[in-house]
C-alpha cells in the first residue's frame, strides 16, 4: 500500500503577501470562522470559512495567485490542501496568519 502525502503548501510572508495584494496579483483567502473575522479581518479578503469549506466558493481568482490566511497559520495549510485534493492548483498560505501579519505592522479592518 502506498503512502498518501498531503500536497505541498507553501509559505508566504505578510511583506510578501501585502506587497501581491498591493500590486493585484493576489487573493487572499481568509478561512477563519465569521466570529473572529467579525472582530478583525484582512482588508480585501474574500471569507470562506474552514468549518464549511468548499473550494468552489472562493471568488474567482481571474489569473491572481490564491493565498490562503487564517489566525495562525495552521488552518489555511488545511485549506490549501484541501483545495489541491480538489483539483485546484491553490498551493500558497499566509505563514504565521493574521498574528504574523500584525506583528509586520500591517492594517487590519474592522
């Protein structure tokens, strides 16, 4: 039998990230639930919350590169590969998540 890997994910820091939102060449996908995103959230992100997630309700990304982002970073690794195992070629995360992304002093909407 052999072994089943999970898809690689890779990591994007929040330099990496503003500066592809900036230039309108990303779309970050924020997959934390609409009680945390309620309180903070990335500006411009499209919201897909993990607990429910589908790959086909993220916006269409029109030749942008899909970055996933959540809290921590753990979930938008989980989100990434679960996009992958359904064919999407959405391979890259927010490292460190929205914690990271503050802690770079970047803005945050709420």
């Amino acid at each position: 039998m052999s072994e089943l890997r999970d898809p690689p994910v890779h990591d994007l820091t929040p330099e990496d990230v503003a500066k592809g939102l900036a230039e309108g060449t990303m779309l970050l996908v924020d997959v934390r639930e609409l009680n945390e995103t309620a309180v903070e959230r990335y500006p411009g992100a499209a919201i897909v919350p993990l607990s429910s997630f589908d790959p086909s309700q993220i916006p269409d990304p029109q030749g942008k590169k899909v970055v996933f982002a959540c809290r921590s970073g753990r979930r938008s690794v989980t989100a990434s590969q679960a996009a992958q195992a359904g064919g999407l070629p959405y391979d890259s995360h927010l490292a460190g998540g929205i914690l990271a992304w503050k802690a770079a002093g970047l803005p945050t909407e709420s």
